[in-house]
C-alpha cells in the first residue's frame, strides 16, 4: 500500500511539473508573442532550466527507483507465496547459507536465531562435503540432482526425497539451490513391510517340496529309486521330499502276520469282558 501511494504521490509531482512547465510556455506565447519552442526553452534563463531539468529528471529517477523497487517486493511475495506451501522447501546460496526457507522446513529442523546459517551445519547428512552433495553437482551443471535424506524428529526416522534445482539470480546465473523435501516416510514402511511380506513368502515356498511324475517302486519290498539310481526306504523317500514326518508302529494283519505269538497270548474279550 505504501509504495502504491509513493508511485501515485511521485507520478503526479511529474505531471504536474510538466504542466506547470507547459502552462508558464503557453503564458509567453500568448504574452510576449513568442514561438514555442523559444519560451519551452530559447528564452528561459540558463538557471531556470537547469532547475527544471533538474527537477524532471530527478523525479523521472525516483519514479524508476519505486517501480524497480515495487517489481523487487513482488517477486520476493511471489517467491514467499511459493515457498509457503506443505513440502518443506529451502535456498541455499554458493556459499553453503541458507537465506531463504519456508515454515514447513522449519517446523521440521528448526529455526535457530542465528543469521548465517550453513546447511551443513543445520541438516548435517552423508553427502555433506562429498561430490554428492546437492550444491557441488548444481554447480558442476546439474539441472536437476534427486537423493534420499533422512531426519530423527517427533521420536521417529523420518525419510525424505530431496530434488535440488539451480537458483538463478536477475542475470540468470547460478547463485545456489533450491531444495525441495518430500516426506516417504509411509511410503517406505509399506515398501519395508511388502519386503518382508515378499521374505517370508520366499521362506515358506523354499521350505514346501511337493512330489510328482512318476516314482519308480519296488513291486516286492516298496523301496523307491531316487534320481541317482539307490533304493530308499519308501518314508526315506517322501521324507526327504516332503516336509512329511514318520512314526512307526504295527497294523493288525502284520501283528497276526509276524507277532502271532504276541496275539495269542494277548487277552480276548468275550460278551464284553476280558477272558484269560
């Protein structure tokens, strides 16, 4: 509103100078009967024009000082409005200080009183120092340079993709970065646990062996020949192919078979009770 009411202030002390200038012209030419161009400016005194030269120019100086100042402010409150949004966003300068960060950023690492402040210093990474560092490769020609970033804050790691851009200055040269932040935080607990969802799948399908095709038996004894040619023990066999566990005991046609004697002498039940 200010600069608005100076540009007006200062706009109108030109016309009217200008005016007063024309009209003082006009006066003398009706007057005296001079050309115009004599009494605009032949016949003014050396001073007098000097002054209103003067004063012309001035004022034409200060309305340019307020437009250029007035263009300064609305791109600094374009870049605020920008910058105020939900990823937090930083700009850095070539030398390693951030002058610029929006309340997103803050919120998340902090906003120390000091002036000159490093983001080394204020986000201290892995990159830091290095050719990965997002600034070196921004200087070195990148475009565009994207890394992952992580931040111990609210008593949780916080993940972030971090895209850097060049910061150009009025002459369109690099005067340092632009760094957005976008919190994957959920992202990557979903990708961590699809992982381990993926493992334990893995896991459990490496323990599963199924049988199929053709197995070569013993029509006689029922041994099993393996791919190598041996004969195996038939729960040999599926033991070793199966997650399939045995536990061994003795059939009624076997016991009547092999153990008659054990069968004889084992108690009989007659209308329900035990005989001897």
């Amino acid at each position: 509103m200010k600069n608005y009411l100076r540009f007006k202030t200062t706009l109108t002390l030109i016309i009217i100078g200008i005016s007063i200038w024309l009209i003082e012209t006009l006066y003398h030419v009706v007057s005296f009967k001079e050309s115009f161009w004599d009494a605009l400016f032949l016949e003014v005194s050396a001073h007098d024009l000097y002054m209103r030269l003067a004063i012309l120019i001035a004022s034409c100086l200060l309305y340019l000082a307020l437009m250029q100042n007035r263009i300064i402010k609305n791109k600094d409150a374009q870049i605020e409005n920008i910058l105020n949004n939900v990823i937090p966003v930083c700009i850095t300068n070539k030398n390693y200080e951030i002058i610029m960060a929006n309340d997103s950023y803050w919120s998340i690492w902090g906003k120390p009183e000091s002036t000159s402040l490093k983001c080394y210093e204020h986000r201290p990474g892995e990159s830091c120092h290095t050719q990965n560092c997002a600034l070196t490769q921004v200087i070195s020609g990148a475009k565009e340079y994207i890394a992952e970033s992580k931040k111990e804050y609210a008593n949780e790691t916080h993940y972030f993709i971090v895209t850097a851009r060049p910061f150009l200055d009025s002459k369109n040269k690099i005067a340092g970065i632009i760094e957005s932040f976008q919190d994957i935080t959920e992202r990557r607990k979903l990708e961590d646990e699809k992982a381990g969802l993926i493992n334990q799948l893995q896991s459990s399908l490496e323990k599963v062996k199924l049988l199929s095709g053709f197995i070569p038996i013993c029509a006689s004894c029922k041994k099993i020949r393996d791919d190598k040619g041996y004969w195996n023990q038939i729960e040999t066999y599926i033991r070793d192919h199966s997650e399939a566990e045995f536990s061994h005991g003795i059939c009624p046609e076997c016991s009547k078979k092999y153990y008659s004697e054990l069968d004889k002498t084992a108690p009989k039940k007659e209308n329900g009770l035990l005989k001897r």
